[in-house]
C-alpha cells in the first residue's frame, strides 16, 4: 500500500530578503504542486527526500514511536522539471514530512507539527530559512508571515482571495536559472551599507502591506503599481549587492504583470498565475 502526499509551490509575492530583519511576506500557493509517494517499489533515492526521511525518524524515535521498519522507498513528481527554487523544494520537504509521519505512525499529523518539522529540516539542509515557503506549501492559501525572532513567527492565512482580474492580470516566469541571496552575504551587505538597506527594507515592508490593502479592496491599479514598486525596491537592493560583493542575483520563479514592457514573455517559460486554497493534502 502506498502513502502519497502533495503540496503546492509557494510563490513570493513581496518581502523576501527583508523578511531575515523582522519584515512581513506576503506568499501564495500556487496550482503547481509537488507530489510525494511512499511505496514498496524501488525507485532512484533523493538526497533531500533521504535527508527529510533521517530527520523524521530521529524526531519520532527520541519521543519514543514505534517505528516502521518495513523497506519502503520514495517517488518524486510534479507540475514542473525538478528545480532548485525554493518554492519547490519546501513542497518537497512539506510532502515527505507528512508522508512520513504517517508511515510510522499509521495515521495523519496535524498540519502544525508537519510544518514545524519541515521549516527545521529546510533550515538545517541548506543552512537557511525563513519558513514562509513550508508555511505556503503547509497551509495553501495567501500568507502574510513575519518572523520576529528565531522562536517566534507569525503565520497569518488570510481570509480574502486575490480577485480575479487580478490574477487574470499576473503571469508566473520561471528563470531558467537562478542565483540564491544568502543570508550571511545579506548579513554582509547589512553591515556595509546598513541606513540605505534598512531604508528599502522600510520601503518594501510599506508595499507589502500595501498589497495586502490593495487585495482586500480589490483594487488592480493599486496591487500592480505596488509590485511594479516592489520589484523596483528589489532591484535597489540587488544593485547594492552587486556593487559590494560583484554578484548576480535572480529568482527561480517571479511574477510580473502581462502588460509589463520590459519582460518578453515568449522567450521565457511562463504559466498562468492560480493559487490554490488547499495546502497540504494526503491523496
């Protein structure tokens, strides 16, 4: 008998970068999804599924569980080509934490343990997280998050949908490849240039916030000049960096409205932009 799990891909809205310094994100789940299955039959090992499987069964043994020890392997699939964005690798981690759990304890676990589990894993796999993307994959929806201190966050699912000619309004690029921040290059840059990055962390905290009003008013002009304004603040941000450390920074997946001039839409990989309400589900 197999246990299968999927978990949509988070896509970041506004607030990325700002969000190590205490600002607010603003993340939807998207329709792609990540669909994880635990079954009997051999299949190729992951290192990230591999990685997730060791620290949930560490998790469980300390508190005691009696685990499965039936041989069982893992299979990967998805609404994209495998991908190093983090959107999809949350999803992962999401699903396979779930399956899981289930997998040695027999039954489902509820939905906070699961994103829990996933934000630490996330965190120590690759040594940096926020938990905005597990959160996204965990619950679905629009998230507004904000992470206070390292044992405080604040994951707020909000109860209003972005309107449709919003959405109809918006097109999802996937970059065919992408250069990761870290946090310690950040951290760096922070130190070098702190009063002009905390003025556009400021400024990016105002248009996250911004976007929000403008989804609960259901107000398109508002909502596409604030992300015009958003990816204007990022791009300050990115010339900063570049300036100090001489680096190049692009994201896996970024969304732009249709009628943006600058993005030749049929030269890039795009899909529609539809969030999905449903997070985590067993299937």
């Amino acid at each position: 008998m197999s246990i299968v799990y999927t978990a949509p891909i988070g896509i970041l809205i506004s607030g990325k970068d700002s969000a190590l310094y205490g600002k607010p994100v603003l993340i939807a789940a998207s329709k792609l999804r990540v669909r994880i299955e635990l079954s009997e039959e051999k299949s190729t090992n992951n290192l990230l599924i591999e990685f997730v499987k060791k620290k949930v069964y560490g998790y469980l043994k300390i508190r005691a569980v009696s685990l499965n020890g039936k041989p069982q392997s893992h299979k990967i699939s998805s609404d994209i080509n495998e991908s190093s964005d983090q959107g999809y690798q949350a999803a992962v981690i999401v699903s396979g934490v779930a399956a899981y759990l289930e997998f040695h304890t027999g039954k489902e676990s509820d939905m906070n343990l699961v994103n829990m589990l996933a934000y630490q894993i996330e965190k120590e796999y690759f040594h940096q997280s926020n938990g905005y993307y597990t959160s996204a994959s965990t619950f679905g929806g629009l998230i507004f998050f904000r992470r206070e201190f390292e044992f405080l966050k604040s994951i707020s699912r909000l109860n209003f949908k972005i309107p449709k000619d919003i959405i109809d309004s918006l097109l999802l690029i996937r970059n065919r490849q992408s250069t990761k921040l870290r946090s310690s290059e950040l951290s760096k840059i922070y130190n070098l240039e702190a009063k002009r990055v905390e003025e556009l962390f400021n400024k990016q905290e105002r248009l996250t916030k911004r976007l929000v009003v403008a989804i609960a008013k259901e107000d398109k002009d508002m909502f596409l000049d604030s992300l015009k304004a958003t990816k204007g603040t990022e791009a300050l941000l990115y010339s900063l960096v570049n300036k100090n450390l001489n680096k190049q920074y692009t994201e896996r997946f970024e969304l732009f409205p249709k009628e943006n001039k600058d993005v030749n839409f049929s030269e890039k990989e795009h899909y529609e932009f539809k969030i999905s309400e449903e997070g985590l589900l067993r299937i």
